[in-house]
C-alpha cells in the first residue's frame, strides 16, 4: 500500500473531491448543494487522507468541541478501498485532543457498523432518550424550490 498520509489542517481538505463524492455517491446526502458541504466543513474539525497527492477519503466531527460530537461525512474513494483508510481517518478522529475528552460521539451508519465497533461504538444505551429531526430529501426539495 502507498503511504497515507491523514491530515487535521483545513487547509487540505479538497473541497472539489469531498462535494463531488458527497453528493454523487453518498447515500446520505446525494445532491448536497456545494455551498452547504462547504459551510459542514469550515465548522467541523475534518481529517483529510491523500495518498501521493491526492485526497482520497474524508472525515468530520461537528460538535462543540468541549462535551459532543458528530462523526460524519466518513468515506474513502472506491478505488482506494480495502486498505485501511477508513480504520485510518476513523482513528485519527478518536485521538484527536479535541475529541478525547469529549463525553459522547455519535454517528449514524447504513452498513459500516464493525469499522465503528473496532473504536468502542455501540448501538445507544437508552434509545428511549434520543430523539431526531431527520430529513432525508431536504436536497431534492431545496433543488426544486419547494
């Protein structure tokens, strides 16, 4: 495998690699405006990883940087998959200082529940409490006006 390289400076996120993936291959947010991805990540504490060069997989944690965070926006390109970029961004994230003393992190996965597991993620301990706003088409419908 070439060498990674992951990355917390701003400055290395290629904006153009992480819109183009998110709103084209993510499930969670296919048509997210650029303008938008752009605001989720000037307020985000993001991890870049590049392999000669080249941006190919992105993490973020939003959150308030003291007590709570929201790990989202995890992927790696296709191409560079079944290498341990994932597992690689993921770590990074979890022993960031900003993220070791915070008292909860959550995150929301379709299908990648044993990468999460590996870094001490579990379904919630009392479900009963959480609650969401959730509004999977709100791109399409701001896409078409409505």
């Amino acid at each position: 495998m070439d060498a990674v390289r992951i990355s917390d400076d701003p400055a290395d996120v290629d904006l153009d690699v992480v819109h183009d993936f998110l709103s084209t291959q993510a499930y969670w947010c296919l048509g997210i405006p650029r303008d938008v991805v752009a605001r989720a990540v000037g307020h985000s504490l993001c991890f870049s990883a590049w392999v000669d060069g080249r941006q190919v997989g992105f993490a973020r944690i939003a959150g308030d940087r003291a007590t709570f965070g929201y790990l989202a926006d995890v992927f790696v390109l296709q191409a560079y998959r079944g290498r341990g970029i994932s597992k690689a961004l993921v770590a990074a994230a979890m022993a960031h200082p900003e993220t070791t003393g915070l008292r909860r992190i959550m995150l929301a996965t379709r299908d990648a529940h044993s990468l999460y597991a590996g870094f001490g993620f579990t379904a919630p301990a009392r479900p009963e409490s959480l609650m969401e706003r959730y509004q999977p088409d709100i791109y399409r419908r701001a896409q078409a006006g409505g």
